[in-house]
C-alpha cells in the first residue's frame, strides 16, 4: 500500500516477535526500512503484544492490522498504523464498520503525513474490500489529531466511549 509520498508496510509476524523481545539485530534484518532507536515506546509495546495475541487466533486478521509508515524518500519508519481489525472490529459494533487509529513519530508531525496515510488505508479497504463506513475515536484534549479527522471529513456521531469521542466517516 502506497500514497504520494508514503509507502504502508504490513509488518510480518516474525518482525512483531522481534520488537516485542527487543531484538534489534532481528528488526534491522526484518525490516527493509530504518526504525528509530526509540520505538517501541512502552504504549506501542503494548499494542504490538496485544496484536500479536490476535493474529496467534486469527492470522486471517493479517492484511487489517500493523503498518509501518515509511517515508519512501528515505526509507525511514516514521510511524504505525492499523485498523482495529476486520469489519465488526470496532468501538461501536458497527458490523459494517472498520476502526483506523495512526501515529505519527513526534519529529516528523505537522507535515501532512496522518492525513496522507489514512486516506490510502480508507482508499484501500474501500476498493479492495467494499468498505462504506469508517470510525475513529480520539480524546476531546488531542488538538491535533481532532484537527486531523475534520481534514479527513469524519464527523462526531456524538457517542463517547472509554473517555473517546467517536468519529464516523461515510464514502
Ligand atoms: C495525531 C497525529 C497522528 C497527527 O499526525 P500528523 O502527521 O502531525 O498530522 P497531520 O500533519 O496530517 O495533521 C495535523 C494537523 O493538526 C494541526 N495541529 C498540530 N498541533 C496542533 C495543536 N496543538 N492544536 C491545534 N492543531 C494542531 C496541524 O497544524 C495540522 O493541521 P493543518 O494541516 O490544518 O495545519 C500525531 O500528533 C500523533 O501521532 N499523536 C499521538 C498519537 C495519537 O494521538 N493518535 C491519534 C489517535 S487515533
């Protein structure tokens, strides 16, 4: 998967097992692209963990979920993304709906670079797999990435779960 100036890396299972035990010979042989010493962070740790769990269940659940976000230019990792997981796998139980949630490294931000790749992930489940209804969710004190689901067209459906606004964006 690819935008303008990203390419969108599905991370295999062996390169989750390698950051999840901190092996940084393993990621650099793994991974086609340059990773900052600093991840994961201890919240992306936890989200590695969390899907890896779900892929030992499910591996169908593959195409849907961690991303590495690549700036093609230089080949470096500046961030992740995924969805919660295929359709149903959402903080509302749309079973029509897929839930996208991103991070952009705190260097690289303010470039365009959330807004880019959430297009093309919506872009691709769109075309490759007939998605209509897309969710988000952020906290009401996260200015930025609130300014980023008004850029993308999400709308409030006026539901707050676990603290989160949820978002709604219909194509
Ligand atoms: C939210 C996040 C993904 C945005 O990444 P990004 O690549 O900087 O996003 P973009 O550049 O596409 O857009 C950011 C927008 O927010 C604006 N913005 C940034 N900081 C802001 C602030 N403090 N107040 C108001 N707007 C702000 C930027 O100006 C930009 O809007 P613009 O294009 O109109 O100028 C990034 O801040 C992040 O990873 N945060 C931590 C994780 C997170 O909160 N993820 C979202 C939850 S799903």
């Amino acid at each position: 998967m690819r935008s303008e100036r990203l390419d969108l890396v599905l991370m295999p299972i062996p390169l989750i097992d390698a950051f999840i035990a901190q092996d940084r010979a393993a990621v650099d042989r793994l991974a086609d692209y340059r990773v900052p010493a600093s991840f994961p962070t201890a919240g992306a740790l936890a989200l590695l963990r969390f899907r890896r769990e779900q892929l030992t269940h499910d591996p169908s659940r593959s195409p849907w979920l961690l991303r590495a976000i690549v700036l093609r230019d230089t080949r470096r990792m500046i961030g992740f993304v995924n969805f919660h997981g295929p359709p149903g796998s959402n903080d509302v139980g749309a079973p029509d709906a897929v839930e996208l949630g991103w991070t952009v490294f705190p260097n690289h931000r303010r470039r365009g670079y959330a807004t880019e790749t959430a297009r093309a992930l919506m872009n691709w489940a769109a075309t490759e797999r007939g998605i209509r209804r897309f969710i988000s969710s952020t906290t009401p004190d996260n200015a930025p990435s609130l300014r980023v689901h008004n850029k993308l067209g999400f709308a409030r459906t006026g539901q707050v779960v676990d603290g989160e606004i949820i978002f709604e964006l219909r194509r």
